[in-house]
C-alpha cells in the first residue's frame, strides 16, 4: 500500500464525513441564525428558545436527507471492502 493510495483513501474519508454531516449542520446553522435575529429584534433573551427549533430541525434533515447519508456511507464501505485485497495484501 502506497503513501498515495493512503491520502487517497484519507481524503475520500473525510469528503464523505463532511458530505454527510453538511445538510444536518448546515439546517441547524440557518434555524440558529435565524432564531438569533428573531431574539435580537424582540429583545428575548431566553437561551432555552433556541434549542427544540435546533432540536426539531436537525430530526427533519435526518428525515429528508437519512437515506442519501446512508447510501453514500454504502457505497464508501462496498467501495472499501471491494479494495481490501489490495490494501492488506
């Protein structure tokens, strides 16, 4: 196994944790932004507000977009065992 091979397969790595975990903490960066703004305006100060738009948020994104993350977690593992011969040799 090449020092090539090991970037490579580094890289793909983590391309496919930050594909996957995108959507979720992109979602919960625009609903805390925009429930900051919404606290900035009406001057609420309440730090509990924040966490069950977050909370039911992120549950949506896992809803909509579980079955993408888990095929593109798939096919990184098929493509992974599929090259386990030439890894270990």
């Amino acid at each position: 196994m090449s020092q090539e091979y090991v970037i490579h397969l580094a890289r793909e790595a983590l391309t496919t944790a930050l594909l996957i975990a995108a959507p979720i903490l992109g979602i919960g960066l625009v609903v805390g932004l925009v429930i900051a703004i919404l606290q900035a305006t009406t001057q609420i100060q309440e730090q509990t507000l924040t966490f069950v738009p977050k909370i039911v948020a992120v549950m949506l994104a896992i809803l909509v977009f579980g079955s993408w993350m888990l095929n593109l977690l798939i096919g990184f593992t098929q493509n992974l065992f599929g090259n386990l011969s030439s890894i270990i040799r």
